[in-house]
C-alpha cells in the first residue's frame, strides 16, 4: 500500500509519496501566485491551490509509473 500526505503551505503545496514501511518514494512540490491588493494585505485564489493539488498528484502518479 502507498500512502500520500499533502501540506498545503503559503506559497507551494507539497506533496509526498511513501510506502507503508514510511520509506519516501518521492516528492513533489508545485507553487503558487500570491497577490498583494493593497498595502498590508495578500490574497491568494483557492483555484489556484487546488490545481496545484491535481497537477502534483498527477506528477508524483508519473513519476511512481515510471520509476
């Protein structure tokens, strides 16, 4: 069994592949923008986390295929 943790972060969401002896197969890690509207504020667009999210896993899917 494989198992995958994700850590949803400031500036990257981090994705990590591992076995169900806890040995790390892989990780991956996608960023994403963040906006500054105005002095003192960020923004960031939960689209944006999500398709980082898909794009990672579908990475760290690749990689496990292919290696």
């Amino acid at each position: 069994m494989l198992y995958i943790g994700v850590d949803l972060g400031t500036s990257a969401v981090k994705l990590l592949l591992m076995d169900e002896s806890g040995k790390v197969l892989n990780i991956v890690s996608k960023e994403y923008p963040i906006s500054f509207p105005k002095p003192g504020w960020s923004e960031q667009n939960p689209c944006d986390w999500w398709a980082q999210t898909v794009a990672g896993l579908i990475r760290l899917q690749g990689l496990l295929l292919s290696g």
